[in-house]
C-alpha cells in the first residue's frame, strides 16, 4: 500500500469532516479545557492514580519500586514521570489528562455512530455511555477519579476512526499506547499489526517496534521496580472462591454493563449490518464481544478481579452500535432500502411516514424510562462520593501539615494507615504527600508490638484507643483522621 493509494470508505459510512481539517484540534482542545474547568470541583484521585504518581516520581529519582500498590501499568506511569517535574501540581496535572482523555472517548464515540447513521445515533451512543459500565452508572466515577479506562477506551475508538480514515499508522499507534494500559488490547494490536504486514510488508519498521515495546515496558516496569517481570500479573490475581462463582459475577456485570434497551438497539444494528454487508459494523460488534469474552475468561479462569470498568472499552463500541441501530429503527432506512420506497417529499406518504417515526420513537423513549431512570439517579451519587472522596484527601492533608514531614513520621519507625472503605485507599495518597514508597505505608496496624505513626479513618481511632496494650498517643486529630503514635518515645 503506497502512500497515494485510494482510501475507501466503509459502506454506510459518512465522509470524515475534510472541510475542516482542525476540527479535531478544536474538539481536542474544549475536552482539555472542560477538563481543565472540573478541577474546581470536589473530587479526589482513586488508589491507582495516587500510585502511578508516586511511582512517576520514584522513576525520574531513579529510586524505582513496584513491590507495593495496584499491579503495573506503563501508559499512566509514563505520563506522571515527567508531570513528577512540576511538584504538588502534578496530581491535578494527572487528573487534566486522564479526563480530557475520557471526555475525548464521549467525543469519539458520538463521531463514529454519527459517521453512519448521522448526529441523533452519535447522541444515543453518548447518551448510552453516559449510564455505563454498570448498574451504578460509574463512569462518572472513573472520570472523577482520574482512572485509565476512559482514557483506553478513547484510545481505541480513535484507533477505529484512524483506519476508517485510512491512517492506518496512527491506528496502530495509538493501539500501542491502549496496550500500554489493559492486556485485552493486545490481541487487536497483534492482529492489526499482522494485517498491516499483509498489505505491505515493509511496514514492519513501524510494527515490529510497537509489538516489541508494549510487552518489554510491561513486564519490565516490574523488572525494574521489583525484580520480577510477572509480578504484576500475580498480584492482580485476587479472586480465590470457586470458578463457578467467578463466571456468574462477571457474565452479571458484562450484562449490566449498559441498560437492556442499549443492548437491543446494538442487536438492531449488527441485524441491519448482517443485511446490507456492512463489514465494519460487524467486526466492530466481533470486537466487542471478544474483549467481554476476554475478561470473562481472564476472570473465571485465572481468578483477575473482572471489574466492571474493564468492560469499557467494549461498551464503547455497543454504546455505538446502540446509536446506529436506534435511528435505523426508528426511521425506517433499512426497510425502504429493501422495498427500493422512496416517498416523495411532500407526498401524503411521507407525512405518514413521518409521523408513524414520530411515534414510534416517542414510544421507544417511554419504553426506555425504566430502565434509563433508576441508573440515571445514581449520578448525584456518584458526584457526592466524588466529593466525599475529595474531603477525606484533603483532611488527611491537613493531618499531615499538622504532624510534620517526612522526617518526622519516619522517628517512629513504621508508618500505618487504619481506616474503613475510601480511608483504606488513601495509603498511595499518604505515600506521596511525604515522598514515602508505598511499601514504607502499611495497612492497618500489626498484631504485634510495633513502634509507628498511625493514621486512623473513622471508627478506627476509637478502636485504637481502647487498645491498651498498644500504648497509643494522640499526636493530631482533624475532622476525619487523628493521628496516634504508637510504642514511640514522647520526644
């Protein structure tokens, strides 16, 4: 393939924009902008994204360890290395890319089911991702918590829009760099990469590189951190109950991932894809039942957690199949592409035709509603768990200033975290408030004689206290932490 071949189109499929050919910059720059403008509300990072910020800094410092917090990922790491440059700014920094990439995916997912058929299926695509990857709506959960599968997922779609395009080396870049953040990508990436191969084989300087680096930056972060490639993999393994029990929970969460009327309306579309050969549209749907299937196995087989935010670089893709096959339903397009029935415009029959789409889509969309609803209702939870969150971390960083620094916390020995649910999460966060490894901030506080400084969430101050054999000292106490040391000298 040469660089003046012709790019065909897939069937069914609008021209991208080459009107305006900085559309994408534009739409780039307003997803950076209004991820820019969430910072000022409350939200606090998730365990995952606190690690990655420690370890971007341990690596620029050359003191690198991965023996402690959530398993290795490359892509996130790669970014806050060099963000580790501008200090305390660096988690809000994190924060701006990770949902300016998730608010592109919103972007992306609009402009593919838009490409074929048109803006009101790039709406129920978005409208659809909107309540997904679960019963609880979560997404704005991952958003607000600056997780990578947004980001991935965006990744992905934009890898399928680049092929569309025809820019088949953006394509496969880009699916190195959603491979650098899930393992489910690199089966794609290995069977992409292979078709590029096919189509012209000295395209291998660009393939061979891509393949050779996902897997040598994946398991040699841990190499490098831990002195062991597959230490990773292991310590995502964290399901120990029976394998029948592993499947029924992921096959639940991979049929909650979106409303029952999304997986209807995408079985609309891959029907109507069957009958006018659309190709795309089928390997698209072919795609998104291979990454369930994926996380489906990785989980009941090999004991991964199989969470539901996995899942959503695939409900992506049904969330797009769900736009285009809602407008081919509603208006009739493949049916008067079967029977060659074209109305005239002002014809009586178009009038009928019009109003019988009317209301069919207004009984679709009450149809709907009980589904939509009670999901819809559990964004205002998520927005105040996200604020909820966001106070826990902050009064945890007034505890901290009211302590002392790192020097400080280290006279003790030990240093331990002891809390409930989000508290318990806060270990990375604590570790990089001080410049601590996070294997020197342990969970909950040894059965044993220990000297430490203990930081106590909740519930757990009061516990700690009535232990009395554990001679626990008040040190400092904010509105949801205290602070106690333990087996440490007054001085």
């Amino acid at each position: 393939m040469t660089g003046t071949a012709v790019r065909r189109r897939p069937a069914g499929a609008t021209a991208p924009d080459q009107a305006h050919p900085g559309s994408e910059g534009r739409q780039l720059a307003v997803c950076v902008v209004l991820a820019a403008a969430s910072l000022t509300l409350p939200s606090g990072l998730g365990f995952d994204p606190w690690a990655w910020l420690v370890w971007g800094r341990e690596l620029m410092d050359g003191a690198f360890s991965t023996t402690a917090g959530p398993s290795w990922k490359p892509l996130p790491v790669l970014v806050t290395a060099p963000l580790s440059l501008f200090g305390d700014a660096a988690p809000a920094l994190w924060t701006l890319v990770a949902r300016a990439g998730g608010l592109f995916m919103f972007v992306l997912a609009f402009r593919l089911a838009a490409r074929f058929a048109g803006p009101a299926a790039g709406g129920v695509a978005v409208a659809a991702l909107l309540l997904s990857p679960d019963h609880e709506a979560r997404l704005i959960r991952h958003l607000s918590q600056a997780n990578i599968e947004p980001l991935t997922a965006g990744l992905c779609l934009w890898a399928v829009e680049r092929h569309l395009d025809g820019r088949h080396t953006h394509a496969v870049l880009l699916l190195g760099l959603a491979g650098l953040s899930r393992p489910e990508v690199w089966p794609f990436l290995l069977l992409y990469a292979a078709w590029m191969m096919t189509q012209d084989p000295s395209r291998w300087r660009l393939v061979v590189p891509v393949l050779v680096a996902v897997p040598a930056l994946w398991f040699g972060g841990d190499w490098l951190g831990a002195g062991d490639p597959w230490l990773g993999a292991g310590r995502a393994r964290v399901l120990d109950d029976d394998t029948a029990q592993r499947l029924w929970d992921v096959l639940r969460r991979a049929g909650d991932a979106v409303v029952v009327p999304v997986w209807v309306a995408a079985a609309t579309c891959v029907v109507t894809a069957v009958r006018r050969r659309e190709t795309v549209l089928l390997v698209l749907a072919l795609c998104a039942a291979v990454w369930m299937i994926e996380v489906v196995a990785m989980t009941a087989l090999l004991g991964y957690a199989g969470l539901s935010r996995f899942l959503q670089p695939a409900v992506c893709v049904v969330s797009v199949l769900a736009g285009i096959g809602a407008v081919r339903l509603i208006t009739g397009r493949e049916a008067m592409a079967a029977d060659g029935v074209r109305p005239a415009r002002h014809s009586s029959v178009a009038r009928n035709a019009r109003a019988v789409r009317v209301g069919l889509a207004v009984v679709l969309f009450a149809a709907t509603l009980p589904f939509v609803v009670p999901r819809a209702g559990w964004l205002r939870v998520q927005a105040a768990d996200a604020a909820e969150r966001a106070r826990i971390d902050a009064d945890l960083g007034h505890l901290l200033d009211r302590v002392g620094g790192r020097d400080e916390l280290l006279t003790c020995g030990a240093v331990v975290i002891d809390g409930p649910g989000p508290s318990l999460e806060s270990r990375p966060s604590l570790a990089w408030k001080r410049d601590l490894p996070i294997e020197r901030v342990h969970y909950r506080l040894l059965r044993r004689p220990v000297t430490a400084v203990v930081f106590a969430g909740g519930r757990q101050d009061e516990d700690l206290t009535s232990r009395k054999d554990e001679h626990a000292r008040e040190l400092a106490r904010s509105d949801l932490w205290a602070a106690f040391a333990v087996r440490c000298a007054d001085s």
